[in-house]
C-alpha cells in the first residue's frame, strides 16, 4: 500500500476544513434580541384629558319682569360683594303712538276727564244730601232708614268717583307714555361675594323676562371639568388625586375627584371618530396663591390618578405579548430563550405591572420576533 503523497495530504485537510464550514454555516445560531431586567419601582397609572376651570357657585342675573334697564356700568373682573348693586330697572316705555290711535287716546282722555267732572258732581251731591239726612235724624224729622239710604248713596258715589279718576290716569299713561317712565321700579343686587365674569347686555333698552343681563361667581372657588372617555370614567371615583399641569403657571396643581357624572353624551373627535364621553368634576387642593391668576374657563391637562404604587414588580411594556389566556414572556436562561406565562396588572404606555410569574432581577425579551421561541439560543449586548 502506498502512501498518500504531500499533495494528497493537502488537499485532503483543505477538503475538511470546507465540510466544516459548510456544516457551521448551515448550524443555528444565537439570536441577538433587546433584553430589560425585572424590577421593582414606583408605578403610576393615570388618565389625561384637557378640561377647564369653573366657578363653583355660579350665578346669572336675569329680568325678573319686562322692563327697561337702564345702561350696565360695571366690566368682566369687577369685585362686589353680597349687596352691591349690579343692575337697575325701569318701567317699561310705552310704544309710540300712530295718528289714528293718538286720537283715539286723546278722545279716551275726553271722555274720562267728563266722566269724573259727572262723577264729582254727584259724590259732593250725595255726600251733602248724607249731611242733610244727619242733621234731620237728630231733630226726629228723618227716620234710620232714611239714613242709612242716604249713607248708601254717598258710597256709591264716592267710589264712582275714584274709578272715574282711575280712568283718567290709565287714559293719560296711553296718551303720554305712563308716569312711571324715568323712574327706578326695581334694583338688582349681588347675591355673594365674587366676580362679573361676563356682561350677556350692557345696554340701555326694553328687555324681556328672563333675559340674562350678567354672571357672577368667586373666583376663588374654582373646581375643574374634565370629559373623559366613558371606559375610563368607570375606573374614576371620588376622592381620587388629581394633578393640574400646562395651567400656565410653573407649579403642578393638585386637586381631588368630587363628583362623576352618570350621563354621558356623544362627541364627535377631531378625526371625526364619534365618543362617548363623561363629566368628572375635581375641586382644587392647591393653596389660592399657588394659581391667583387663574380664572373661569380657563384650559389646564388634568391627569386622573387611577394606580399608585411605590413598590410595583414591573417590566417594559414591549415584553409582553397575548395568549389565549392572557400574557407571556420569554425570559432569557442560559442564554436560552424560555417561554413563560405571567399575570399581568396596570399597564402605562411604558410600563407593565407584573402580579405573578416573575421575580425581580430576571431578565426578559423586549419585542420579541418570529424568530424567538422556547429553547432559541439567544445573545444580548450586555
């Protein structure tokens, strides 16, 4: 048997080395992936709206009866107090007369001003007849009856005489506007201490029965509202915290749930998606000099605090993916991939609360790929 010759030996090692990188190539290999650790922090889960400040005791002024008011003097910010006079009233003005119903008044004043010159006559009549009858009844020469006839009379005559005169009075007001025109029949005070927030009519003029004049209120008391999402109003209760941010002023506000609405109403988003939203009211918690210069309607971002929890076992959001019974994870064990499933609590756009399953200090998969399945090499860059 001969030798194999230099030559063959060479060719022989190279042939080798290419099977073995052949077979190495076609080997799997590790998966690089992005990894986090487990940990335990702060987690808190809140819901944002933008909302806007109101007054909590909020009052508009309105005409109690037709009649003309007389020019409002007083501007949006002005102070009063409980008292203070804010608007005065007049009675109404008469409409201006057409020549046919002018004549038709002044004759309606003709006749009355003849009616009550009858009328008189016949009161002083009636009354010196009563007077004759008096004195007659003293002698004996007139009987009770006859006096108490007489006593009749007069009454009857004296009061047509005060209705003659009050037909007179309403005959002239038709004619010349009514006397009452100029003069101040009612005013309207402040009904608390606070603000004008808004003038609705500023000008002199006839207005009607509830016709809104003006709005007062403390701007002292503000509480904030806010319209949420009608599934995450569910989630809200009072007494809740709430913060107050972008308010434009540095210092975050705080303020606490006082009242969820349990109507909710249809909204129609910028994007044109129809919501259903609800009312949360929030009182602030905030000393008054912390945000002074805030006032009624003004915008701020109110975030609802829903979860807060100092010591939560969390992990990033991405880690996670959906099973049919819930949540899984990959955690990586010698540098192996293992699927595990988890219960999963509050989630942020972030963060993920993780009740069981876990420990702190394990390492998990973020966005975990197609690629990665139970028992896949993996490798990280740490």
């Amino acid at each position: 048997m001969t030798q194999p010759t230099r030559k063959q030996l060479v060719l022989i090692a190279a042939a080798t080395l290419i099977i073995i990188a052949l077979i190495y190539a076609f080997l799997p290999g590790a998966e690089r992936v992005e990894v986090a650790t487990v940990t335990s922090a702060p987690l808190q889960v809140t819901v944002e709206e933008e909302g806007e400040t109101h007054v909590q005791e909020h009052y508009l002024i309105t005409a109690p009866v037709a009649a003309w008011l007389r020019r409002v003097t007083l501007d949006p910010g002005d102070a009063v107090s409980a008292g203070d006079l804010l608007v005065e009233l007049e009675s109404p003005r008469s409409a201006m007369l057409d020549p046919r119903t002018e004549t038709e008044a002044e004759a309606r004043v003709e006749v009355a001003e003849a009616s009550l010159q009858q009328a008189e006559a016949l009161a002083e009549q009636a009354i010196r007849e009563r007077e004759r009858v008096e004195r007659l009844a003293k002698a004996g020469s007139a009987t009770p009856q006859q006096l108490e006839q007489a006593r009749a009379e007069e009454a009857r005559a004296v009061a047509a005489r005060q209705v003659a005169r009050g037909e007179l009075t309403a005959a002239r007001a038709g004619l010349e506007g009514g006397s009452g025109a100029g003069r101040v029949t009612q005013r309207l005070t402040a009904p608390a201490e606070g603000r004008i927030l808004a003038i609705h009519r500023r000008s002199a003029g006839h207005i009607n029965p509830g016709e809104p004049i003006l709005e007062l209120g403390d701007t002292d008391l503000l509480e904030v509202r806010a319209e949420v999402l009608s599934r995450d109003a569910v989630r809200i209760r009072p007494g809740m915290r709430v913060f107050l941010d972008q308010w434009g002023g540095e210092e975050q506000l705080q303020a606490t749930v006082t009242r969820v609405e349990r109507q909710a109403r249809e909204v129609v988003s910028a994007l044109g998606v129809e919501e259903r939203r609800v009312q949360v009211v929030a009182s602030l918690d905030s000393p008054p000099e912390a945000w002074q210069n805030l006032g009624s309607g003004y915008r701020v971002l109110a975030r609802f605090v829903i979860y807060d929890d100092e010591d939560a076992l969390q992990i990033p959001t991405g880690a996670l993916f959906r099973i049919e019974e819930g949540w899984a994870v990959y955690v990586v064990e010698d540098d192996r991939a293992a699927y595990r499933e988890v219960e999963a609590g509050y989630q942020t756009g972030l963060m993920a609360q993780i009740l069981e399953g876990l420990s702190e200090g394990e390492v998990v998969i973020v966005h975990p790929d197609a690629a990665i399945e139970d028992g896949v090499q993996v490798t990280t860059d740490w």
